[in-house]
C-alpha cells in the first residue's frame, strides 16, 4: 500500500469526523423525525469513510485534484447515508452543499487538467440524473422515492458523469439493485409493507462510490 493511499485514506477519516460527531449527537434530528431511533447510530462512518478514500486514492490517484474532490464528496455522500438510515430523510442543508462543493470541484479540475468534454459530460449527467429521480418521485405518489433522493441525484450524477456514461449507467442499474435488495429483505426479515419507507439514499450512495472505484470504468475517458 503506498503512503498517498494511506494519505488519502486519512483525509477521508478525519473529514468524516465532524459529521460523525454531528450524527452521533443527533444534531440532524427533527422533532417530525417519528422515524428516529433511541441512539443515531455511525458508529461505521470513519472506517467506511477511510476504506472509500484509500480505494478511491488507489484507483483515481494519478489526478491529486479530481481525487481529492472524489474523497471530499464521498465524504458528504457518506454522512448524508448516515442521516437517511437514521430519519429515512436527506437534509437540504446537505444536499445542496454536496452539489455546490462538487461543482466548484470538478470545475476546478476542468481548469487545472483542461479536461473541459468531461466538466461539460458531469453537468449533462447531472441534469439526466436529476430529471430521471425527480420523475420516478412524482409517478411513485409519495410512497417511495422521496424529494430528497431527487435532490441527492444531480450531485451523483456530476461524479460520475464526469467519468464515464458507462459509470453513470452501471451506478444507476447497482443502485436499483441495491434499493430492491434492500427492500426485500425488509419485507423477509421484518415484515414491511408497501407503505414501509425505505432509506433509498443509502443504495444510491453505494451504487455511486462503486462504479467511481471500479477501475476498469474510467478506460473509456
């Protein structure tokens, strides 16, 4: 393992430790949050975070720029899965950090590496991503995908759109798995219904991180 894995590793870790603090003290709590549980539970986020930032060092870290943005927003995405897993909601005050850093980001990439087809490829990704969520939200009547998962997308789909086409395709089709994995197994082991709502964030999340790690998906830039 090289010291710049380890490095990015670290980074990951200790930009992760406020939000786990925050979560762990409830601070993303709502009186409305009926869904909350006695003890916000993270206690994952700073190992997960540091695996994701080691990984995503390993495979992006011949570009210091663009990884280190993909480590600062998977940071985010990481706390938001913390809060969704909590309280089943994704904060706005969030989400829209998460696309503002991530569009400052890879703008500044675009600008330091002069890779402006892919800047332009994220932004178009991100508006496919966000339409695509924010129709499934109003064609699910409420009951499933929510406002904050729609708000969640165009954030994802910078990330990967500014990859690949097939990152986007491959994170959006994991996602979907994951989501209807999840929910079936809410459904086998604890009797859910199909109005029991669903943290959807969480798979969205995962989907993302594992299309941005796997190596060979960013051969076709």
């Amino acid at each position: 393992m090289s010291l710049a894995v380890v490095g990015y590793a670290a980074l990951a870790a200790l930009l992760a430790l406020p939000g786990w603090r925050w979560v762990r003290a409830g601070g993303h709590r709502r009186e409305s949050d009926t869904d909350a549980g006695d003890v916000p539970g993270a206690r994952w986020l700073l190992p997960v975070a540091a695996v994701v930032g080691g990984v995503l060092g390993w495979v992006h870290g011949d570009s210091v720029v663009l990884t280190v943005v993909y480590v600062v927003v998977s940071v985010l995405l990481l706390v938001l899965c913390a809060v969704d897993l909590d309280v089943h909601r994704l904060p706005d005050a969030l989400t829209g950090p998460t696309f503002l850093i991530a569009l400052t980001g890879l703008t500044g990439v675009a600008v330091v590496e002069g890779d402006w087809l892919s800047w332009r490829r994220a932004l178009l990704a991100a508006l496919v991503l966000g339409a695509l969520y924010l129709v499934l939200v109003l064609i699910g009547g409420g009951s499933g995908m929510g406002v904050g998962d729609a708000k969640l997308a165009p954030s994802l789909g910078l990330l990967l759109g500014h990859l690949t086409w097939g990152a986007v395709l491959v994170a959006t089709m994991a996602t979907f798995l994951l989501g209807g994995l999840a929910a079936l197994w809410l459904v086998l082991a604890r009797g859910a219904s199909r109005s029991t709502h669903l943290a959807f964030g969480p798979a969205m999340v995962a989907g993302t991180l594992g299309a941005l790690v796997l190596p060979w998906i960013h051969w076709g830039r």
